[in-house]
C-alpha cells in the first residue's frame, strides 16, 4: 500500500492570507522530481486545523494533480466524530486516495472512545486509512492492543507511528507482522525506525530537503547503511526542527532559505523573530555550507 517518503506538506498562503497555489504547485512538482512517494495533506505541519473544508479540499486536489500516479492523502484532524466522518465523505468525493485520521486532537478520548471514533470515519470514508498515532503531541495512544481491534477491518492498511518511543515499531511488528504498514513520523527518529521494520517516513524536512530524505530512505532500501547514516548524522540538526511546538515556522524559514519559498503562516501563528529565529537561520545556513555529496542510488 504506502511506503517511502510520504512528504506531510506545509500549506501556502499569500501576504492576503489566502492559498498560494502557484507556489504550493512548485513545491510539489519540486518533491516529486526528487522521488518523493506520494503527500499528506493537512496535517499538522499544513496547518490543517487552521483551514477551511473548502482551502482543505483545494489542496488536495492540487496535491493530487502533482503527485499522479503516487498516493495523496488528506488528514482528518477534526474534533468531533461527526465532523470528521462528513470531512472523510468530502474527501473521497474530492478524489483522496486514503486518510490519514487523527484522534480528537481536542477531547482525549480513552481506549474505547478512540477506536470507536477511528472506525466511524474509516467507514463514513470508505478509504484506505493511515493511523496517525502521536500520543506526545495528540495524548491518545493508538496502541498495538487497539490496532488489533482495527485490524479487523481491512480499511486500516498503515500507521503513521510517532509515539516517540523507538521500540514501538518494534512491538507492532511482533504483535501484528506485517498486517499493517508502518511509517515513522518523527523526523529526528527516521534512520533508527526504517532499520527497524518501517517501510515509509513521513516527513517534515522533506519539504526543504527532498534529495537528501529520498537517498538515506532508498540507501537503507539497499543495504548501504554507512552511506545512509553519514547523511543523517549531517541531516541531524535539521530533522530536529521537527521535533517543535514552533514546527510549522522553523520548516516554513527552512523552506525560505533553501529553496525561496514564502513563510508565511496563518494567525495565530506567526513567523519566527529574535534568538528562536536566528537559532533555525543558523542551523539550516549551517548545514547547506556543509552539505554532503550524495551518492547515486537509482
């Protein structure tokens, strides 16, 4: 189903606080020449909860045109069950190719709530789903025991795991095999997981750096485990901006500075000023003046 680099792609706005679709088009186009294996669209990183239904679906559907053949993925990140499940109906309506569905990032729902909830959506959808679990930034835990439960509808094909607990891939391997896809989602964690047993990233930096993602994931693919970890070892400092509560802005400035994309974001949010800014200008300056030779892999 979906494996390799799944990019979770940052939403464009214009300095009127609309879609910038010239640009978001670019990025894309951008990725998918890198080698990139599909997108999610708004997630955390694409500031999905700050969109409308409407700016949700246009993105996708922009998505969707980039990516061809590759899989396009919309999030489903709303609070309530019912609005979820009527976004999961739009999305199939608009073209999506999966979900990827988050428990209610408002209301921590238990273990009964949460699976409840997940199979609500998965069947008003009626689409491949991707779990995202992410306890840390969400506080629900999709653990093995309910992805067990989940499994028995065949809707459930992947998990987008970011629990932040490295041995968590590990566990669903051994409780389920290879029932489900398994995909890292936390940037920083990405060379340990895929040696692990994952067989896709979903990630956040891809948007500045594709090149650089794309070749550890296919040198892990075969076998060239040096090669792979000297580019990670490089990447380090800038898979860390990831792992942020200022994640949207620190990826945005990235994208700024690498490849001349806007960062603007949509308020609350706000770019980056001060020392936190000058501390993620001088990560990413400090990693393109030093940035490796990449080997060929295709």
């Amino acid at each position: 189903m979906w494996s390799g680099v799944i990019p979770a792609v940052t939403t464009k706005f214009s300095d009127q606080d609309q879609l910038d679709l010239p640009e978001m088009k670019r990025c894309f186009e951008y990725m998918m020449a890198a080698g990139c294996d599909g997108f999610i669209v708004g997630g955390s990183l694409g500031e999905g909860s700050m969109l409308s239904t409407e700016e949700k679906l246009t993105v996708l559907k922009l998505a969707k045109e980039a990516s061809q053949i590759k899989p396009t993925l919309l999030t489903i990140n709303e609070a309530s069950t019912r609005d979820a499940c009527a976004l999961a109906e739009e999305a199939r309506r608009a073209g999506a190719d999966g979900l990827m569905i988050v428990p209610s990032p408002i209301y921590h729902t238990d273990e009964r709530e949460t699976v409840t909830a997940l199979r609500a959506v998965a069947e008003a959808g009626d689409l491949p789903v991707m779990i995202y679990s992410n306890r840390v930034a969400y506080r629900v835990d999709v653990t093995t025991k309910m992805m067990k439960e989940l499994a028995e509808d065949s809707r459930f094909v992947a998990v987008k795991e970011s629990s932040d607990d490295i041995r968590r891939t590990t566990d669903i391997v051994n409780a389920l095999g290879d029932r489900y896809n398994i995909l890292t989602g936390v940037d920083n964690l990405a060379f340990e997981a895929i040696t692990a047993g994952a067989v896709g990233w979903v990630a956040g930096l891809v948007v500045a750096f594709p090149r650089e993602t794309v070749a550890i994931y296919q040198l892990i693919q075969q076998g060239r485990y040096e090669e792979a970890r000297a580019i990670y070892r490089w990447f380090r400092p800038l898979l860390d901006l990831d792992v942020s509560t200022y994640l949207v802005q620190n990826i945005k400035l990235a994208e700024a500075i690498e490849i001349e994309s806007t960062e603007q974001v949509r308020a609350p949010r706000l770019p980056l000023v001060g020392a936190r800014r000058a501390h993620v200008e001088a990560v990413v300056r400090e990693a393109i003046a030093c940035r490796p030779v990449l080997p060929e892999w295709r």
